[in-house]
C-alpha cells in the first residue's frame, strides 16, 4: 500500500515540461468539442423549449382509467404524457396533457382523442390522439374532446340479445306450429273433418265409383253424336274446299284489279271538272232565270228587286 | 207581212230594253264572290244556316283577296245575319266587330246596317242596355226597312227591360213613319203597339198580336210568328181569357218546338209549361 519515492537517478528518456497544464489545457478542449457536440444535436433545445399543453375534456363516464403519468399516442407513437386529471366547475372532467413539441403540427381543431385500452379489453388506459386536417390549433388554449372507445364486450352481448330476440319468437312459433299439427293428426286418425273421413270412411269413395259409372253412361251415349260429328267435320271440309277454290278465283282476278283501279281512277279525275262545270251551267242557268224573270215581257218589272244588291233585307236580322 | 215583220222587231227591241238591268256593284264582277253570295242567300232562304254561312265566308274570304272593303262590309254583314238566325249571337257579335275592323283599317265608312245586327245580337243575349243603344242610329235612318227593324229591336228590349222610354220612342218612329210601308215594318208597328198596350188594354194588344202573327206567317218568319202568339197569349191571359191563352200559348210552344234554335227549344219548353202541358212535337216518329 504504501509507495516509497526513491531518487531515481536514472535520466528518463523523455522530460517532458509542463505536462499538468498540457493535461489541463486537453480536459478543456475535450470539454468544449463535447458542449459544442450537445448544442449542435439541439439537446438543450428540446430541453429549454416548455412541452405544448393541450386540454382533453374527458366524457360524461369519467376518467375511463386514464391516470397521471399516462401514455398519449399519436398515430401509433408516444407523443406526450398526462400531466394532471383537473375538475372543471362545470362538473366535467379533462386532462392537461404535455405534448411533444414534434406533435404539434399534427393536432389542429378537428382532432380527437379515443381513451383505448392497452390490449383492447384490458391492460392500462391511454389517449389516443387522430390527425387532424382543419384549422390549425390556438396554441395558447388548445381544447379537444376525447370519447371512449367501443367496448367489444359489449357489442358481443348487444348482438347476442339482437340473436337473442329474434329466434326467440321463432322458437315459439315452430313450437306452436308442432302443436297444432300434432293436433290436426289427431283429429284426422279419429276421423274428424273431410280429410279424416276420406282416411277412416270409405263412403266417399263409394260415391266416386258411382260417378265413373255415370261417366261412362254419358260417354256411351256420346258416340252416336261423335259420329253425327264426323259428317259435320266432313261437310264443314268440303265447304272450306270451296272457299279455297273461291280463293283461287279470286287470286286469278287479282291480277286485273290495278287495271280496273287505273279505269277507275281516269274516271274519276275528270269529276272535278265536271262538278265545277255543272256547278257553272246551273250559276248561268239561275242568273239567266233571273235575268227573264226581270224581264217586263214575262211580268217582271224590269228592274232588281233590291237595290242593294247582295245584302239581306233587314227584316232578316232576327231580334 | 211586212207589219207582222215590224211588229216582231219592236217587241225584239223592247225586249232588249227589258232586260237590261241595273250596273251590279264592283265586286259582282268577281264570279267567286258573286256566286257565293248568291248561293249564301239562297241556302238563307231555305233555312241552311250553316251552309249559308260557309258561303259568306268564302265571299269574305274573295273580298279580303280583292282589299275589297265594302264587299268585305256585305258579306260580313250577311254572315252575322245568318249566325243571329241560326241563334248564334255571340259569334255575330264578333263578325262584328271584325268587319268594323277591317273597315277602320281601310277608312272606310262603318255600315249602319252592322250596328243593327249588334243591337240584334245583345238583344239575344238580353243584353238590353246595350241593345237600346246599338239600335238608336239605324233607327234614325231614311231606310224605313232599317229604321223599322232597329224600333222593333229597341221596343222589345225596352220592353223586356221595364224601360217604357225606349218602348215609347219605338212606338214614335214607327208611328210617324211615311206610308206605304213594307208588310214586315207594318207588322213591326203592331207589334210594338201591342206591346205598349198589354198593360192598359190586353183585349186590343191580344188583338193586334193575332194581326202580327198572320203577317209573320205571310211573309215566312215563322219564329218571329210564334213570338207574336205568344205575346197574343200574354196579353190574353191578362185580359182573364184563361182558355184562349192557353191555346195560344200551345200553339206557340208547338211552332217553336218545330224550329231549330236552342233558344227556340228553350222558349218551347217555357210556353209548352204555360199552355198546361201540350204535346209539343206531335208528328215526331214514334220512339223505338
């Protein structure tokens, strides 16, 4: 333990002068590279900037197992912690959260948070921050609001009373259904109503004989007519056979009827004509009449009647 | 022979002077319009309004072609006269005033005569006001056949409407108008007197409407005839002939009823009503 310092008198190979300031002066430039190192990586950055609050007013279930300290994720990532759980005067709860500062951009007014838990039914609660895309956030009051997330427990249960409440009543009917059945079989082996009077009485097929039997009277009595049918049919043949004769006579004249049609149409193209010219003769005829009628010879007075020639007499104009 | 050959020139000539006539109006000279004008007022005199009217239009039509506007006047004229007859009164109301138009945009004068056919026509449509004054200036007209039919116009209105002044002032022109007049203004006179006699003298007014309707039968307006026996029934039956306004109101409906017109059907239900009940289309075929 002890050292003893002998006097060396052996001259070392190197003397070195100064060495305590030259180590001094190394620790010092060690020392600066490592600061200058820190403040190049922007360490004392994120350390000297304050963490973003933003506000997560919780829903009307309470803290839904969110505590101090809790994790806040953004898009699957740690982005901040929860600082307190704070009662508002309202008798809302929320919670102040530190964001990271990298957060910040992501988080505008639409954005909301999801209380989820760790491992979806159990494990501890977390805030789970959505992207917003709206306006950016007022910093210097940052509030959005957070909503449970769905409990897959109970939407088993909700969807197994849904099953639940619709076979039940088809339970019941097919149940009710079996029992009347079960009770309309019954009747039917005791021979209760048609169908069990068909099974157990055998009257009614008594009476279908009896009708074959009828049958076949009116089927024998049918034939004599049957026959008087056939010279029908024979007769209405030879008819048709006429009328298809009556036909080819028909089809052999059809030949001349665009000739007759042209006649016909040479004919009457002159009608028009003929009209207006009847109609002329007969407009002579009545002026001539008229002329002779004026005449003094024939008892006329010479003169027409009306003065005003064309114009109806005004004893015509009916009040 | 040379006097028979004299003789038989002289009646030639005379002949020749008989049978010229008066120089037609312009338009006549048009065959479409002068035929349908002739033919117009031949189915008017059988009673074929409808065809009547076709052919006033055709000449219508002709006149507008020839910017004819006095042709235009006639047939429209015509045309309303014959839509009144075929009880159409709202339709002559506006061949009316369509005329009157065509007449303004060619400055030429309105006919009086279209203002008698509107008086005419709002008398039908017992529009009297109207028809008392539509009636006043061809009433002041020389034409004693026009001044005639526009006082009988006036007079029954004023008579329908209780307005005696107007009844009275009929009365006047028709009174004071110069002899010899036409049997149709004569039967015009008696009846307006007829009728500004019912309330004071029933038994002349009866009297002077049985007058009015053997001249209406004589001279062939059969409706204007069923009017006057009924106005003989009125007049009967305020004098207390209760049995005699009866047959007379029979025979009114039954003259009315075997007229076209739905105004004359209506007027044959009302009178048929007031006769008691008559058989009013007694020569109809029996129903199948």
């Amino acid at each position: 333990m002890f050292q003893i310092r002998l006097r060396q008198k052996v001259k070392p190979l190197i003397s070195l002068r100064y060495t305590d300031e030259w180590v001094g002066l190394l620790v010092i430039l060690s020392l600066v590279a490592f600061g200058g190192v820190i403040v190049e990586a922007g360490v004392l950055r994120d350390w000297l900037t304050p963490p973003a609050i933003l506000r997560v007013t919780l829903p009307a279930g309470g803290v839904e197992g969110l505590t101090v300290g809790g994790d806040v994720q953004l898009l699957g990532a740690h982005a901040g912690t929860i600082r307190s759980i704070k009662l508002n005067p309202s008798g809302d709860m929320y919670v102040i959260v530190d964001l990271d500062l990298q957060a910040k951009p992501f988080i505008r007014r639409d954005s909301t948070a999801v209380i989820r838990k760790q491992f979806i039914v159990a494990g501890s609660s977390y805030l789970d921050l959505n992207r917003g895309y709206g306006a950016p956030m007022n910093w210097d009051y940052a509030v959005i609001s957070a909503t449970p997330a769905p409990n897959p427990g109970d939407m088993i249960t909700a969807t197994l009373n849904d099953i639940k409440t619709q076979i039940v009543p088809t339970l019941e009917s097919a149940r009710h259904m079996m029992a009347e059945l079960d009770a309309t079989m019954t009747a039917m082996h005791e021979g209760k109503g048609s169908v069990g009077q068909l099974l157990t009485n055998d009257a009614l097929i008594k009476d279908a004989e009896k009708t074959i039997v009828s049958l076949n009277t009116v089927i024998s009595q049918l034939k004599p007519i049957e026959n008087q049918m056939a010279t029908i049919m024979s007769k209405a043949d030879a008819t048709m056979g006429n009328v298809k004769s009556m036909s080819g006579d028909l089809a052999k004249t059809t030949p001349h009827l665009p000739a007759i049609a042209a006649s016909v149409q040479d004919s009457t193209a002159d009608l028009p004509a003929l009209l207006t010219q009847a109609q002329t003769t007969l407009y002579s005829l009545q002026k001539l009449t008229n002329q002779l009628r004026g005449m003094w010879l024939l008892g006329g007075s010479g003169q027409p009647k009306n003065s005003k020639k064309g114009w109806l007499p005004p004893r015509r104009v009916q009040p | 022979m040379k006097k028979i050959i004299l003789s038989s020139a002289a009646l030639m000539s005379l002949a020749a002077c008989g049978s010229t006539s008066q120089p037609a109006p312009i338009a006549f000279d048009d065959p479409v319009y002068a035929q349908a004008m002739d033919t117009g007022e031949s189915a008017f005199d059988l009673k074929r309004y409808k065809v009547a009217m076709s052919e006033y239009r055709t000449a219508g039509q002709q006149a507008l072609k020839r910017d004819d506007g006095p042709a235009m006047a006639e047939a429209g004229y015509n045309l309303a006269v014959s839509q009144l007859a075929a009880g159409q009164p709202q339709d002559a109301l506006k061949t009316v005033q369509d005329v009157s138009q065509t007449l303004l945009i060619r400055h030429d004068t309105s006919v009086v005569s279209l203002k008698l056919v509107q008086a005419a026509a709002y008398y039908q449509l017992k529009n009297y006001t109207q028809a008392i004054e539509d009636a006043a200036a061809p009433m002041a007209e020389a034409d004693k056949d026009l001044a005639g039919r526009a006082a009988l116009i006036m007079g029954l209105a004023g008579y329908d409407s209780g307005d005696n002044a107007a009844l009275q002032r009929a009365y006047t022109r028709l009174h004071n108008m110069k002899k010899p007049v036409s049997v149709s203004v004569l039967a015009d006179k008696k009846e307006i007197e007829a009728l500004s006699l019912i309330k004071t003298n029933p038994a002349q007014a009866m009297s002077l409407a049985r007058e009015v309707a053997d001249l209406r039968r004589d001279e062939g307006s059969y409706n204007e005839m069923s009017r006057a026996l009924a106005l003989a029934a009125r007049a009967a039956s305020i004098s207390g002939d209760h049995a005699g306004a009866a047959s007379l109101w029979a025979r009114a409906a039954q003259s009315a009823a075997a007229q076209s017109g739905s105004q004359m059907q209506k007027d044959a239900d009302q009178w048929g009503q007031l006769a008691g009940g008559v058989l009013l289309h007694p020569l109809a075929p029996p129903a199948q």
